[in-house]
C-alpha cells in the first residue's frame, strides 16, 4: 500500500432544503476543482430565520483530500 499525504480545506455549503443538502452541495461543489476528496467532518451548523421559520441552512466542513504523486 502506497503511502498518502493529505490535505484538509474548510467548505460552507448552503440549503433551503436541510442540512444534508447543504454539505451535498459544497462537496459538489469542490469536485468541480479538487480531486481525490477522501472524507469530511461537519464543524458547524448554523441556519437563518424568516418569519419564524427556517429559511436555509448554512454547514462549515473540513474536506480531507490525498495530494497528488
């Protein structure tokens, strides 16, 4: 097994939709640029209020990623 050094970034992703759409939409997001995105690690969760109601959530993740050979 080859030795791999890894790299961590920190992501806000955004939703009306909930907290799992939100990391989903930061994660595809990055893919567009970062390559071999190996894990993440949810560090924040907050979220804004309209009206007395959720209006969208906001997730901060670290993304882990191997560096290239």
């Amino acid at each position: 097994m080859t030795d791999h050094i890894y790299k961590k970034i920190e992501l806000t992703g955004s939703s009306t939709v909930g907290i799992q759409d939100a990391i989903e939409n930061a994660i595809s997001k990055a893919s567009q640029t970062i390559r071999d995105m190996r894990w993440f690690e949810v560090v924040e969760t907050r979220g804004h209020i309209a009206d007395g109601k959720i209006a969208h959530w906001q997730v901060t993740i670290k993304v882990g990623f191997a560096l290239s050979e």
